[in-house]
C-alpha cells in the first residue's frame, strides 16, 4: 500500500464515497434550495456550475483535506516561483511567464526567462507586422496569403484547435492551414492548390528532429523548391524550436527562427513562439487578448483560497470520480463547434500528462491516475455516445462547456444549442421513470458546465490555462509528474527498426504478428505496379 492509499485523508475520502451509494441528486437540490447558487464559482471570464455533481459539503472538506495532505498550496507556490517541477528532466515548468506582461509580478529569480519571453514576444510582433505589411514577401515579390503550420502534438493541437476557436478573428487576407500526421494524404489535402510563391510554412519543432514534422517539413520543402528554387526556402520558411542551429542548417534564416525553451512542455506552449501562426492568422492584438485571458486565470490559481480556487475545485472532482468511484474516462461536451477540436486538445493535455503509473518517488502507484478523454461537440454528440452516458450501467462524469452569446445572428440556432445542452444535463441528474424498461435512464448522473459569456479571446485564453493548472493540480494529489511523456518515446524508437525491414524483408527479430503484418504489407506493394514517389500529387492554385 502506498502512502498515498494508506493515508487518514484517502481513508476518509473512501468511507464518504460509500454513503454515495444512496445518494440523490434531485434529492440535494429539494433538501438545499441554495445549492444550485452555492456550488458555483466565476474567474477570468467564465463560470462553473459544479452543484449537478455527486458531491456534497462533507465529501467537498474531505477532498479539499486531501489537498492540503499532498501540499496543493505549497505546489500552486513552487510553480509560481520557479521550482524545478520536473524532475525526471530535470527543468523548472513555466509556461505561465508566456503569458505575463508585468515584471515587476515575476520573482527576481525567473527575471532572465520572463526577459526571454518579452524579447521573443517582440521579435513575433515584428514579424507579424512585416508579413501584413508585406514588408516581406516570397521570392517573387508577392504577398503572404498563405500560413501552413507544420507540427505534430503539442506543436499543433493546441494552435489549431485555437485557430478553429477563434473562428470570426481569422483575418481575411491570411488564411492558416496545419498539417501534422506523416500520412501523406494530409499534406496533399493542405497544400493542394495552393500558390507557392504566397504560402509561409511555419515549422514548430522543439528539437527540431521530430519524425513526422521533419519528413512533412521536407516534402513541403521539396515542393516549393521545385517551384521557386532552392533559395525561395530562405524567405518561405519559418521555424520555432530550441534548436535553432539545427534550424538553419535546414536552410531558414536566423531572422526566422524563434526560440522556444525546455522549461516549456509542448502541450502548455500555445501562447509561445509557437503560437507564431495564431499571431498571423488572427492580428496581434487577438493574441495578445488570447494571453491576457490565460493570464487572469493564473492569477486566479496563483491567488484564489483552495476551496474558492476553479481549477483546484475541477481537479479534486475528477480525483473523486476517478479514485473513489472507479471512474475511468470523462467526457468532454462543448456545445460550441468551434470548440470541435477542445477534446482532442485534453486529450493530450490530460492524459500525457497525467497517463503515469510511477510516482514522483519511482514507485509503482497503487491507485488510478488520469481518465480517458473523449468528446464530440453538441449537438453532435447526442446522436453517438450520449445514449451511452444515459442508459449504460456505469455513469460516466460529463463536462458541458457552453456559450451564452454568439458572434452570428442565427438566434434560433444558438438558444436550440443552448437548450440541448442544459436538457442534457437535467436529463443526466434526473432521468426518466417509466414502466417499459428500454425507455428507463436511471438519473443520478454528474456532471458540472462551464458558461462562457462568449467564446472571446480572453475566455479561450482563460478555458485553455484553466485545464493547464487543473492538471497540474491533479498530478500533485496523484504524485506524478505531470511534464514528461516517456511514453511516446519507445513506439518511435521500434519504428526507426522497422522501416528499413520494409525494404529488405527481415523479420527474424520481430514477434510472429508484426513479422506476418510486415510480410503481407511487403507482399501487397510488391503486387502493386503503381509508381511511387516522395512528393504527393499536389496541384498549384494561380
């Protein structure tokens, strides 16, 4: 048993869970009429009504026991001054200086990286400013009308997923394309039509040796060479990496290069340089409104009291669900398709995060850890999964997220949207009683909604940094690191062994599946007398 699980405060936790067993939601409403307006709380724009949770003022205690048990507050402190989160690469986690505009808010000590930001900040300031004022151009003299974002994981999900956001601030003049999977198709599609003599690629790679985003960067590269000349790569490409000499032996000019630092995990980076492309596509003053919103919610975590604190409140939820319920997903439903890809944007996020199962001391953890993130914009979702959520025999926790207002004047749209999603949460906690079994939905199921006024730039910056430090918070109570992802890294490693097989047809070292799989993939290319070649077949757009 570890130390967590033998704890007074995970034991407490698990004798309240079992009075949960006869525990009613329709019923805590009718024996506190103050619920609904108790169990709420508003910060950087949003508004999070948790009170349709299985949760009540004893169990609230206890988790928020739990957390001062595990140091929340002295780990909320640490973050915030600079304290090397780490550990198993040894680096400080800083992602909130990305978004800071005050220095005289910064501890003296992380002086030097918040310098580092605001002079990067410039530097993609005035690059943006060249590039609309076509004070740069491509090698024949034209105008950018074209930003192809080049990155995979946390170097593109979160910038497309803010770029989609952010829908009626994308500039008319520039338009974003984002290209991540190696899956040639992809890039055929983006590039497809396109005029290379206006396309900016932006190349987003920390180390700037990822797989997928090099051989993507090296066919768009070959393409626009075989266009434009080998020297149109100097004016065309961009890139965002801390590895800049890497970065320019590829061929891109060192005044198109900007830094990007270990003490940034590429799942919290979106408002570094590598929001380089956001910046293009939206305006400056849409980014900066987009860091100015992440900004208000670190105060807020950096300042609120635990038991007032959004993403402290949000993490100890999802523990309760996930460690006292045995709950092991949670759904993620923003009824906004804007929004369409937020969940995919979690899924990084939380479950590269928190997916561990060795604790900050190197001990196999006893106890479960992050949930699987899934979801689908409403009301998308409610013709797929949702008949799962309402008739399954285990409940599933729910997070709504919705708008109140829109930037379209379809009314009759947005209150039908807004209407299915509170239906669908009243229907979840209440259910439906009847005699013929199919039709019955046993009710009783949580879920919390946050409401934003808008999807502004500073709520997205706000829902965005919110989920960052309910993450973070999480992997405090669950002793894990939440900034590593050694996961991802041995499927790479087999991968660079397998590929050369491919070619030369020896599988003596691999298990009989793989060896089989090999053989057939061999055996129907061979077959195959359709050339092939490294540059998809991409048409040119005048």
């Amino acid at each position: 048993m570890s130390e967590l699980t033998a704890s007074l405060a995970w034991n407490a936790l698990q004798n309240h869970s079992e009075r949960f067993a006869n525990f009613s939601l329709k019923d805590a409403f009718s024996d506190d009429t103050e619920r609904a307006s108790r169990l709420c709380l508003s910060a950087g724009g949003l508004f999070y009504d948790y009170s349709k949770e299985l949760i009540d003022d004893d169990a609230l205690n206890a988790l928020l026991d739990l957390a001062g048990q595990q140091n929340v507050a002295k780990a909320i402190e640490a973050m915030q001054s600079g304290e090397e989160l780490n550990s198993t690469e040894g680096r400080q986690v800083l992602h909130h200086l990305l978004r800071q505009t005050d220095k005289s808010t910064i501890p003296t000590q992380l002086h030097p990286q918040f310098d580092a930001v605001i002079n990067t900040r410039a530097k993609m300031k005035d690059a943006v400013s060249r590039v609309h004022n076509a004070d740069v151009t491509g090698v024949t003299g034209k105008a950018f009308t074209d930003i192809v974002h080049i990155g995979i994981g946390g170097s593109y999900l979160g910038p497309e997923m803010i770029y989609q956001g952010m829908q009626v601030h994308h500039l008319p003049s520039i338009r974003c394309h984002f290209i991540s999977n190696i899956c040639a198709h992809e890039l055929a599609r983006v590039l497809d039509g396109l005029n290379p003599e206006t396309c900016l690629f932006v190349v987003a790679s920390k180390t700037f040796t990822t797989l997928e985003t090099l051989t993507n960067a090296n066919t768009a590269k070959h393409w626009l060479e075989q266009q434009l000349g080998k020297d149109a790569v100097a004016q065309h490409f961009y890139a965002v990496t801390s590895s800049p000499e890497k970065a320019e032996n590829y061929g891109i000019s060192p005044t198109h290069i900007f830094a990007f630092w270990d003490w940034v995990g590429g799942r919290f980076s979106s408002f570094s340089a590598i929001g380089l492309s956001l910046a293009l596509g939206l305006g400056w003053e849409t980014f900066e409104s987009l860091l100015d919103g992440a900004a208000t919610m670190d105060t807020h975590f950096f300042d609120a009291p635990l038991n007032a604190n959004m993403p402290v409140l949000m993490a100890l939820i999802g523990v309760w669900y996930v460690n006292f319920f045995d709950r092991e997903s949670l759904c993620i439903a923003a009824y906004d398709s804007r929004l369409r890809s937020f969940a995919p944007f979690l899924q990084q996020l939380e479950m590269e995060s928190n997916g561990k199962s060795t604790d900050l001391n190197n001990n196999a953890v006893d106890y479960h850890t992050c949930p699987t993130i899934f979801g689908e914009p409403g009301t998308n979702c409610q013709h797929s999964y949702f008949q799962l959520l309402h008739q399954s025999p285990e409940f599933v926790p729910v997070n709504f997220i919705a708008c109140a207002q829109q930037e379209h004047t379809h009314k009759e749209h947005q209150d039908w949207l807004f209407a299915n999603c509170l239906a669908q949460a009243n229907a979840l906690m209440l259910g439906q009683q009847t005699a013929d079994q199919h039709k019955h939905m046993p009710g009783n199921r949580p879920s919390s909604t946050l409401l934003l006024d808008r999807l502004s730039p500073e709520n997205m910056g706000a829902l965005i940094a919110l989920y960052e430090h309910k993450v973070y918070v999480q992997s405090v109570i669950w002793n894990v690191n939440a900034f590593d992802q050694w996961g991802v890294e041995l499927g790479k490693q087999i991968s660079k062994g397998i590929k050369p097989k491919l070619d030369t047809g020896d599988t003596h070292d691999l298990d009989p599946s793989t060896a089989a799989l090999l053989t057939r993939y061999q055996q129907i290319n061979e077959a195959d007398d359709t050339p092939h070649h490294n540059t998809p077949d991409i048409k040119k757009r005048a």
